[in-house]
C-alpha cells in the first residue's frame, strides 16, 4: 500500500464523521425550533380556549367583545409562527373558530347582528 492510498484510507472516515457530525448539529438545531414553535402553537390555543370560555359563561357584551378583541390581537400570524406554515394555520384556523363563536355569542347577547367582521363588533361593544 503505498502512503497516498493510506493518507486516504484515514482522511475518508474523518470527513465522513466530521459531515455527519455537521448534520446532527444542524438536524438538532431544526429538532428544537420545532419543539419551540409546537409550544408557542399551544399556548396560543390555549389563550383561546381560555377566552372562548369566558365569553361563553359572560353576559354582558362589553366583557365578550373584550376577549374578541384580545382574541384578533393576540400574537397575529407571523409573530409567533412562520406566516403560512402548518402551525400557523392551525392555530389561525382555530382563532377563526374562536371568532366566530364569539360573534354568535353576542348576537344572542345583544339581539344585533353587525355581521362577521370582529372589529365592527369590538368598536361597538368593547372598553375603551
């Protein structure tokens, strides 16, 4: 075996370990964003749960048009998670929901119906 062959015959292992050391610190770095970004999902379903509850148990629109208002505000797509992304629309999808329930809940609070737009609703009911 000449010196050349042998030079290679360590040099190949240790670019291998080095890429694939490489590729775990990328793959780990990728592993916790996600993990970050699964918590921040839950916890903004979880703020709305929170405020879907509450306007459900409340009767008076002021209090309910407070937790709409805080429920459209609240940490808008793309603050939290990438705008578009699968947990972006899963918690969007689920503050629509939250919406609208509460928009029906003060219909039949109030007996009006100002349509589906939540800002209508909070100008008209909400503290200032």
């Amino acid at each position: 075996m000449t010196r050349r062959a042998g030079i290679w015959l360590v040099a190949i292992p240790w670019m291998l370990f080095i890429i694939s050391a490489i590729g775990v610190v990328v793959l780990s770095v990728e592993l916790a964003f996600m993990k970050l970004h699964v918590a921040y999902a839950g916890d903004q379903v979880e703020e709305f749960e929170e405020l879907r509850f509450r306007s459900e148990k409340a009767t008076e629109p002021t209090t309910i048009a407070d937790c709409l208002g805080y429920a459209v505000s609240y940490y808008p797509s793309g603050t939290k998670q990438t705008t578009g992304s699968t947990l972006d629309r899963v918690v969007e999808g689920y503050r629509a929901t939250v919406t609208r329930e509460m928009i029906k809940r003060l219909r039949v609070i109030t007996g009006n119906d100002f349509g589906n737009d939540p800002q209508v609703w909070i100008d008209k009911y909400a503290r200032k």
